[in-house]
C-alpha cells in the first residue's frame, strides 16, 4: 500500500500521538520532507521517540526511511517530464526509483569503497546522453557540445607526467 493513502486510511488503528502525527504528514507532506524528527515531534506536540515509533509502525526502519518513501511518493504523483535514469547496482535502493536502470557492478560496499568502475560508467553515460541530445538538436547544438569538450580536454592532466605537470 502507499504510504501517503496508509496515512489517510480511517480504519487503521492508531494511538492519539500517530493520529496527529498523520494528520500533519497528509497536510503538508512536502513540508515534513525538510522537517527533522525533532521538528516534527515539536509541531505536532509529541516526543521524538514517538515519531520514531510512528514510522516504525508503518513497517519503515525510523523517520529518514519515512522522508525518502514519502519523497518517492510524492514524486511518483508528479508528472515526468524526462526519464529518471539509475546508474547503479542492481536491486539498490535508487534503482527501486528510476526508469531505466543502467546495472553496474562496482563491487562497492561499506566495508570497501571502490568507486571507479561505476563512476566510469556513469561519466560514459552522460556523455553518449549529451552527445545524442546535442545530435538530434541540430549543428548549433552539436558545435557547443564539441567545444565543451575540448575545454574538459584541455585542463586535464597531460598523460605522463606528474602531478606538478613535469616529466
């Protein structure tokens, strides 16, 4: 079930504090995004543990589980306007949010981070991305983009030399 209609359903039972913590979230959902769990406690009239527990309850692992489901509700509501593209592991969190997902293996974890593989394959992306937008709108478009390219290509590092730029 969604979160936001699990809010507005009248026959869930709920403490007092939840009921208020309900009505406020269904108010004004987008201002409970920017609120943290001690300003939210504070609005509605209820403890901190509370909003927790509140959350908890919805089956979500505390109040920034419930500000990221409430965020993607609230942006699954609105209309797209462009695509969502994922650059990700399969089966993470943000890939659950976009349309396509592009899957990457980059062996990155919290134990070990290891950036590289999927930073490349993000960067390869965006540039096949831009370099086909730029296309289908036409030579202006497509000289601008060579030029912001050879601006990047010119302040990179020059290959083989050394940091202070010295062979």
């Amino acid at each position: 079930m969604e979160l936001l209609a699990s809010l507005r359903d009248s026959t869930a039972r709920r403490s007092r504090a939840a009921g208020k913590l309900a009505a406020c979230v269904l108010r004004d959902p987008e201002a409970v995004l920017s609120m943290t769990t001690a300003a939210l406690a504070a609005e509605v009239g209820v403890s901190e543990p509370t909003v927790n527990r509140f959350c908890t309850g919805l089956g979500l692992k505390g109040f920034p589980d419930f500000k990221l489901q409430l965020a993607a509700e609230l942006a699954r509501q609105q209309p797209r306007v462009a695509p969502v593209i994922g650059i990700t592991a399969p089966g993470s969190p943000v890939a659950a949010h976009c349309e396509p997902v592009l899957a990457v293996e980059g062996g990155e974890d919290t134990e070990l981070f290891t950036p590289m593989t999927s930073r490349l394959a993000q960067l390869v992306v965006i540039d096949v991305l831009s370099t086909r937008w730029a296309l289908l709108r036409g030579d202006d478009y497509a000289n601008h983009l060579a030029r912001m390219k050879q601006v990047l290509a010119d302040t990179r590092y020059p290959i083989g030399r050394g940091s202070l730029g010295r062979r």
